[in-house]
C-alpha cells in the first residue's frame, strides 16, 4: 500500500480513512480519484488501467477518431478551395487585363499599318508623278 499521505492528483493531505484504495494499492481523495478516473481509467501515479475500455467505448473512440479525420480533410478542402477560388480571381483579372492590352496591341498595329499602306500609296504617286514628269 502507498504509504504518502498526500493524495497525488490534488497534493493535499489525505486521510488514510477517507479516499479510495486502487487495486495497485494507491490512495486517492475520493472526489478527486473519480474525477481523474472519469477521464483517464488508468491509476494517477503507476498509468495501470483500472477500468478496462468496453467494446463500445473502443467503438466510439474509433468513429471519433474517424470524425475526425474526415474534420480535417474536409478542413482541407475546403481551405484548398477558397486557394483555388483567390487565384482563379486573380489569374481572371490577370487574363482580362492582358486581353485588354492585346486588343489595345491590334489598334496600334492596325493603325501602323493603315499608315504605312498610306506611305506606300503616296511615294508610288510621287514616283509615278516623276516618271510621268521625266518622260
């Protein structure tokens, strides 16, 4: 039997009359043995299981386990998404800001060109003009 006289989960001191005695010979104040046992089943001081999981219990746990699991991928997921979602919005204003400049690109090239076809026809008029003159 463990001979402290202080109960090892509050540290107060224990009456060896009051409180409870674990199968590995521990003691515990009552009130603060079942609250740890509630949580933990194992023995505060040597972790010895003192309530064996049921098979409900090993059940639950895995679908909790699972849950959660599931919690994160689709945390995930969901996180990835709204990523996605931010670039597609960015590439999309990207996208429509280089179709802009294209389109701008076109005018001026269309432009240069209706200049230079203008250029050509007038030095042919010159020239013809010259020939013309010079014959």
């Amino acid at each position: 039997m463990d001979s402290s006289f202080n109960c090892v989960i509050c540290l107060k001191n224990l009456n060896m009359n009051d409180g409870v005695l674990t199968p590995c010979g521990h003691r515990y104040h009552s009130e603060c043995f079942f609250k740890w046992i509630y949580k933990k089943k194992t023995c505060p001081l040597c972790r010895e299981a003192l309530i064996a999981p049921s098979e409900d219990e090993d059940f639950l746990h895995e679908i909790r386990r699972q849950i959660e699991w599931e919690t994160s991928i689709y945390s995930t997921l969901r996180n990835n998404t709204s990523s996605l979602e931010r670039n597609i919005v960015v590439k999309t204003k990207f996208l429509k800001n280089l179709e802009e400049e294209v389109m701008l690109k076109k005018q001026q090239l269309k432009k240069i060109t209706n200049q230079y076809k203008d250029f050509i026809q007038k030095t042919v008029k010159k020239r013809r003009r010259r020939q013309g003159l010079l014959l």
